[in-house]
C-alpha cells in the first residue's frame, strides 16, 4: 500500500520520502519511482530515531506488519510500529506542524459482536492472544494520536482500514487474497481456515488510496473506516478465486487460527458523509487486475 500512495503522491505534483525497514515491504515495489525527480527512498527502521531531512507538510505512518503471517513471528516489532513509531512520528508531526494520517485497522473491533462495525463500537479484542500484538498496537497508536491531538493540537486522522488487497501484495504473503491466487496459480488445493464460514470484505488498493488521500486532507479527528462493505464467506471466496484462476481444484480444510474473527464488514456512513468516498472498484474488477498481477509476476 506504500508504494501506491507514493505513486498517488508524485502523480499529485507533490514529493515524497518513503521509509521503510524493508522487514516485510519489498523495494521492487518502488523500483519503478528509482531516480524520479520529487521521490526519496531511505531504508530505515521508524522506531528508531533519526532525522529525515527538510520540513514536512504530511506524514502518513503506515508502517506496520498487516498480515497474521508476518506478526505472529514478529510481534515485538509488530508492537513497537505502533508504540514506538507512532510516538516518533507524531513527534516530527509536532515539530512540522504537519497534517498526519495513521493507517489503523478493523482488528481493533477484535472479533466483533457489533455487525456492520461502526466507528464508534470499542471493539471485543483478546489482549493477551496471538493477534493483540496487533491489535493492541494498533489500538494504542490510535490512543496516541488522540493525545497528541488533545494535548498539542496536531492534525491527525485515524483511517481503521478493512482487508485490502491489490498488485504488488507479496504472493507469500500469507493473507487470503495473494494465499488463494498462489495456490490457484500453482495448481495446489485452496487452503480453507476453519469451515470456511466466516466472512470478510475485500477493498481494492485504488479505492483504499483514494479513501486515504481524501482522510488526509479532512479536518475529521475521530477514526473513519475505509472498506469495501461488500461481505462474503472465505468458502465463496475460495470458489471464486477457484472458478477464475483454475476451476475443478480441490479445497483442502486447515484449523482455524486463534481469536480469527467470524464476521467483518465496515458500516462506511462515516466515510460517504465525511469524505463523500466510498469504493468504486467492483470485487471483479480488482481481484481480474491482482490475477493479472500475479500472473506477470509469480
Ligand atoms: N484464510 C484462509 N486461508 C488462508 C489464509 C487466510 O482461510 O490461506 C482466512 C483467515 O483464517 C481469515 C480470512 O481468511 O478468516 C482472512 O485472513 P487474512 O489473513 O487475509 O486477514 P485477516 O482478516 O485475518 O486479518
């Protein structure tokens, strides 16, 4: 999602640096932006201190590990992108006077009792289980940026983004989408958590970067979820993907992962009200485009 708010950035006429430890990211996502007049990479990680040159007018903070893959074997640095890093960035939001955007998620309604969420439910996380490294660090860091808007006045917004999904995911990556393509691409059975039966709303990367731009740029201080309120099974999903890529394979059924929540999909009122955005990308189209993708790329 980085490397395409990067290129949403430069395409606006603006310049950018981009950071990132690389711990999860991949630089071929930015290969492209390479020497591009307005476009700086510096590999670092955020939580750690260092000064970035120049004054900024926005920080976006979208460093984090997203996928349950990649948290579940580094959740000390899963917690300290939210901690730690917030801290630092809205400490350069501070001294910047800058607008500033935190990426936060729809993991911190946890395993939801309230469908569709909405905004203001507070959410059913477990905070000692295998995802409250990730939700927990998600749910302080949006902790954070309301005190420092409470006590420093800084600009923020708070987007709670829903499942996303688009070119330049890593096909290992873990999460559903890419999960299901790669194994549909290879020929390999589709690998179901559980019975299938739980539900999430996908939202495409282009919709997401809109949503993400508009947020920046609103004076709304609470947090606004952005996704695509188009719900299904992980079992559709699966026959979706399925009859797309390579119809007649086998459907092979896994355990299902601690606190994996049942149900999800966003109440986007907020959104459509605050920011006029809602998604535009029908499912189709964007899961036709992150084939294409994969497809040149695996
Ligand atoms: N899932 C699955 N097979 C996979 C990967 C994920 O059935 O190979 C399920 C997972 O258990 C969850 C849903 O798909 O219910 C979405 O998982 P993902 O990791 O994409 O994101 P999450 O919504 O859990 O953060």
């Amino acid at each position: 999602m980085g490397s395409h708010v990067c290129d949403r950035i430069l395409a606006d006429g603006n310049e950018v640096v981009a950071v990132d430890n690389l711990i999860t990211g991949s630089a071929k996502n930015i290969k492209h932006l390479e020497g591009k007049s307005g476009f700086q990479f510096i590999e670092h990680d955020m939580t750690v201190e260092r000064d970035y040159g120049g004054k900024f007018d926005c920080v976006i903070h979208m460093a984090s590990l997203a996928s349950p893959r990649h948290y579940y074997a580094h959740p000390i640095k899963t917690l300290e992108s939210g901690s730690t890093g917030t801290q630092r960035m809205l400490d350069l939001v501070v001294r910047d006077n800058a607008r500033f955007l935190l990426t936060s998620t729809s993991e911190c309604y946890g395993d939801p009792e309230i469908h569709p969420q909405v905004e203001t439910y507070w959410g059913n996380v477990n905070p000692v289980g295998l995802r409250s490294c990730y939700d927990e660090s998600k749910r302080y860091a949006e902790a954070i940026t309301m005190a420092y808007h409470r006590v420093h006045g800084a600009r923020t917004t708070i987007a709670r983004i829903f499942n996303t999904y688009g070119p330049r995911m890593a096909l290992d990556d873990g999460r559903v989408v890419p999960a299901f393509i790669d194994q549909a691409l290879r020929g390999e059975p589709l690998t179901i958590f559980g019975d299938g039966s739980q539900t999430r709303s996908f939202c495409y990367s282009r919709d997401l970067v809109d949503g993400l731009m508009k947020l920046l740029f609103s004076e709304e201080r609470y947090p606004v979820n952005l996704g695509n309120p188009r719900e299904m099974t992980i079992l559709e999903f699966a026959h979706y993907i399925r009859d797309a890529v390579n119809p007649g394979l086998p459907l092979k059924f896994e355990p299902l992962p601690q606190d994996d929540p049942k149900r999800r999909r966003p109440d986007i009122g907020k959104a459509k009200k605050v920011l006029g955005w809602e998604p535009r990308v029908p499912l189709e189209e964007g899961i036709r485009e992150t084939i294409a993708y994969f497809r040149d790329h695996s």
